[in-house]
C-alpha cells in the first residue's frame, strides 16, 4: 500500500466499467484515492457534473478509501491542493500510450514532485470508452456489461426514445392461441 493520496482525474462521460476497475485497482494500491471530474471538460456533455458525481458516488460506496470529487483548471494546482503524491491513468491499448505520455510529462514539466501512475483496466474492458459507450447508447444500442447498471440506468432514462426505436425493430409480435401477442426477439 502506498502511504499517501493519489488522484485520478478524468471526464467520466459516463463512468464505464473499466473506470470502475480501475478505481478498484487504485484504492487497493493507494492509502487514499480521490476520483477527480474535470469541470467544463466538454462544452455539451452527455452528463451533468452533477449526475457524474452521483454516478460515482453510488458505484464507489462500498469503498471506503475513495472519494469523488470535481475540479477545474490545471490538474496538477488541484492536485496540490490535496497533497497528493501521484496522479492515477489507466492505460488500455498501445493507442492511449502517446497522449498519455505527452500529458504525463507535460504535468511533470508542470510539478515534478507529481508521479503519474499507469495501471491496465481488466483486459475485457479494453476497448470500452466513454466516447464509443455514448455513441452505441446515442443509436440505441446495448451497453449491458460496459457500464455499471446503474449508468445504463441513466442513459436509459436519457436517451429513452432512442431505445425505444432500437427495441422496436429487435421485436416482432408472436402470434400465440387465444389471440394475444407476445412478444419475442427477432432472429437476425
Ligand atoms: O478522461 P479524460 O477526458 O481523458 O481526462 C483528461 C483530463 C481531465 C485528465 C485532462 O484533460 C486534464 O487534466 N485536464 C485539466 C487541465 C489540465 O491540467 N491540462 C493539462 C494536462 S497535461
């Protein structure tokens, strides 16, 4: 265990289920892991500040070494604010290696006492990103099993007709005795 507070900052737009291994990951390592959402990440993001922080909230409440909070401006300031020794990254493919590489260095450059922490998510969610997660859910398609249930939950209650139009063309009606209609899914 390493004695001190880690941060792992991110936009979580969703949370997804590698974020959530991750978070996992990082509170068995550090003494203290506070899960940063960058404010104003984006200018029309998918959830509020508000609805991440619950999100995150609920699915981390089990662990008691974690915490959610949010942020803005320079990542390394707030990082300071804390008194943290590290920043936690996770690192899935080979493609994420530049641009976290680029930002590792930049905030050393910024605060070189601040190590950057790389750990690999769960290989299943290696390709899982917050960006492809909104862009299947936005089409209605499933994401059962890349997010938490709770945030398919949420993109559910968002993108309701979306679902509804996908949930459509994956039913048909079965005709049974008695007249009724059951529905069944459609063989494709
Ligand atoms: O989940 P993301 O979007 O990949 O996270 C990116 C994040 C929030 C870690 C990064 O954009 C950030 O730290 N922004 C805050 C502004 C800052 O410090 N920029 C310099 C980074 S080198």
């Amino acid at each position: 265990m390493h004695k001190g507070l880690a941060i792992y900052p991110g936009s979580f737009d969703p949370p997804t289920n590698g974020h959530l291994d991750l978070i996992e990951r990082g509170a068995e390592i550090f003494e203290e892991l506070v899960v940063a959402i960058l404010r104003n990440s984006e200018k029309s993001p998918m959830f509020s500040v508000a609805e991440r922080l619950e999100m995150l909230r609920e699915l981390t409440a089990s662990l008691k070494n974690v915490r959610i909070d949010t942020f803005d401006g320079l990542m390394v300031e707030y990082a300071k604010s804390l008194e943290a020794t590290c920043i936690l990254r996770g690192i899935r493919a080979i493609s994420d290696y530049e641009y976290e590489l680029q930002m590792a260095l930049m905030n050393r450059k910024l605060e070189p006492t601040l190590e950057t922490v790389f750990m690999m998510p769960a290989d299943k969610y290696s390709y899982v990103s917050s960006r492809l997660v909104r862009e299947v859910a936005q089409a209605g398609g499933p994401v059962k099993g890349l997010v938490p249930e709770v945030v398919e939950q949420k993109l559910r209650e968002k993108l309701e007709p979306a679902y509804k139009f996908h949930d459509a063309r994956h039913e048909v009606p079965l005709a049974v005795p008695g007249g009724k209609e059951k529905k069944r899914k459609k063989k494709v």
